[in-house]
C-alpha cells in the first residue's frame, strides 16, 4: 500500500509538472514578424540600390522603391500579414517603419574612431532591423502564369531569423486557376492552405529562442594604437580568460563557442543571450554587449571600449579606444 500510493504521488507530481511547463509554452510570447519582398523579387522588378560597404560596391533591394511603385506590394503584404495576425503573431509595418528610417535621413550612418578613422557601415536592411527590433523577417516572391483555365498564383514564402539571418521556416505552392479575382487575393488563397504548418515552424524556433536563448555574434578586438592585446595578463589572467569568464556568466546556460581567439581578436558564435532584459525588453546584441563593455570600463581594467553593430544580431567592442 506505501509502495502504491508513492508511485501516485510521483505519477501526480510527473503529470503537474507536464501541465505546467505546457501553460509556460502556451503563456511564451509570440514572436514579431516582418514581412518583405525577396531579393529575388526585387531583383526582377529592379528595385534595387548599389550600397557603398565601406569601399565594396553591394545590390541591395530598394524597399522603398517597391513599396512607392507596385501596385500590388502593399495589398500582398496586407493579405499575407492578416493571416499571420490570425494566428496571433504580432507585425511591424515594413512601410511604415522606412517611413521613419527616411524622416532621420540626415542623422550620420557611419561610426568611426576619432583617433583612427576606422568605421563600420550599415546596410539599409540592418537599418531597418535596428529601427523594427523584429524578431523574424519573412520575404515573399511569387508569379503569375496566365493558362487556359485561368491565372495560377505560385509563391514562396520563407523566414529568417532577424538576428543570425538563419532560414527557419518555407512554405511554396500554387494556387488554383481563377480569372476573377485580383493577384492579392489569390497569393492569399494559395498561401492560406499552407500557412498553419509554416506557422508553426516560426513558433517552434521562438519557443526554443525562449528557453534556450537568443543567438547572436560577438567579436571582441583592438586597435592597433593599443599597447595591449588579448594575451596581455591582467591580475594574473589574459583577457581572453576574462571575456571567456564573463560569457559564462552571462550567457544562457553558458553556451557559446569561442570559435578564435589570437592576441588581436576574440570571436564568439552561437551565443546565446536571454530574449528579454530584467525589465521585459527585447534584448538584443548592443544591449548585451554593453554589459561586457562596462566590465572592461571598470576596475581593474580601465579600458576605452568602443561598440559597434551589424544589424540586431553582432556586437563588436573593440578595445584601447573610442
């Protein structure tokens, strides 16, 4: 009888435990999406820009562009967006928010060491990552083929972590013939049939996001004027150690990967930082970064640092000066 009812009240307690963790899954927050034309797209209808990468000539897609003159660009985006609203994902509007990229046009885009010189530039994509803080970025493509039973839709949908750019989730197909109804509507009606598994793809990346962690990049250098490097012993340890100390420390669950580290440069992939800070905030690479900043600001080190970014998901301090 003792043997029996323990082996209840373990079965209880197995059972309460399962229902609690599926509340705290049912309870995670939805992930916020944007939705984007492809660079496919944008590349056949030449919506596109050359951007100066800091001497490297690079296309780009013009989101504005597209958005000013196609016709159909906004109402699809409206279409696909209201099915993922259905679903419960909360969106930020792609045009809206190039809007208010635009409106601060004159603010200076590049970051640069007074001493140095040195600087990094910003895509126009990571503007508008930095400026939305979405958590998933999807792009649509899709044609139009007139047959003799009617207009048949196909399309490809995909989303991309807005911080690593990893793909997490696709959908294609084709639509039904139809010579009724408009292009948006029939993108929506072919999607519509594939949307609820592409959905939960975005949601099962964000619920491991939310237990396991953020991934991002950090990369920790120097400048060359510094009388320093990454071997230089602080108190009896390198400042590699340290840096590998403090990510230990403030990583989930201490996982990332030091994937180099020489005197001049610290790298880190697969860091995985908390989704949100202390008081409920999105974090993302600078803010996270900022800590490890502050603790070379600090004693014993008495570092200048500089931050720098690439887009939400990279963080670069480099150390000896501003």
């Amino acid at each position: 009888m003792g043997f029996n009812m323990k082996k209840l009240s373990f079965l209880l307690f197995m059972v309460s435990m399962s229902l609690y963790t599926n509340h705290l899954v049912g309870q995670a927050k939805k992930p916020t999406l944007m939705i984007l034309p492809s660079d496919n797209w944008c590349e056949q209808r030449y919506f596109n820009t050359v951007f100066d990468n800091q001497g490297t000539k690079q296309k780009v897609p013009n989101y504005k562009q597209a958005f000013q003159e196609d016709i159909e660009l906004g109402q699809v985006i409206s279409k696909i967006g209201s099915l993922m609203i259905d679903r419960g994902f909360p969106l930020k509007d792609a045009e809206q928010e190039l809007k208010a990229i635009e409106a601060r046009a004159a603010e200076d885009n590049m970051t640069s060491s007074v001493a140095s010189g040195s600087s990094i530039a910003e895509s126009p994509l990571d503007k508008l990552k930095n400026k939305a803080k979405a958590d998933i970025m999807i792009q649509i493509w899709w044609s139009v083929t007139s047959t003799p039973d009617g207009k048949v839709v196909s399309f490809i949908l995909e989303a991309f972590d807005a911080y690593t750019s990893k793909r997490i989730a696709s959908s294609t197909g084709n639509g039904s013939p139809n010579n009724t109804d408009i292009v948006p509507v029939l993108l929506q009606n072919a999607i519509l049939s594939n949307i609820n598994p592409f959905a939960a793809q975005l949601q099962s990346h964000f619920d491991d996001m939310f237990f396991n962690g953020r991934e991002i990049l950090l990369t920790v250098k120097k400048w060359n004027s510094w009388d320093k490097d990454m071997e230089t012993e602080i108190e009896g340890k390198e400042i590699t150690e340290y840096v590998n100390e403090w990510l230990q420390k403030n990583t989930v669950n201490g996982k990332f990967s030091m994937a180099d580290a020489t005197e001049n440069i610290i790298r880190c992939d697969q860091v995985r930082i908390p989704l949100y800070d202390a008081n409920n905030n999105a974090l993302d690479a600078r803010q996270f970064a900022k800590g490890l900043q502050k603790y070379f600001k600090a004693a014993p080190f008495d570092f200048e640092v500089k931050l720098m970014t690439r887009g939400l998901g990279e963080a670069i301090l480099v150390l000896g000066e501003k």
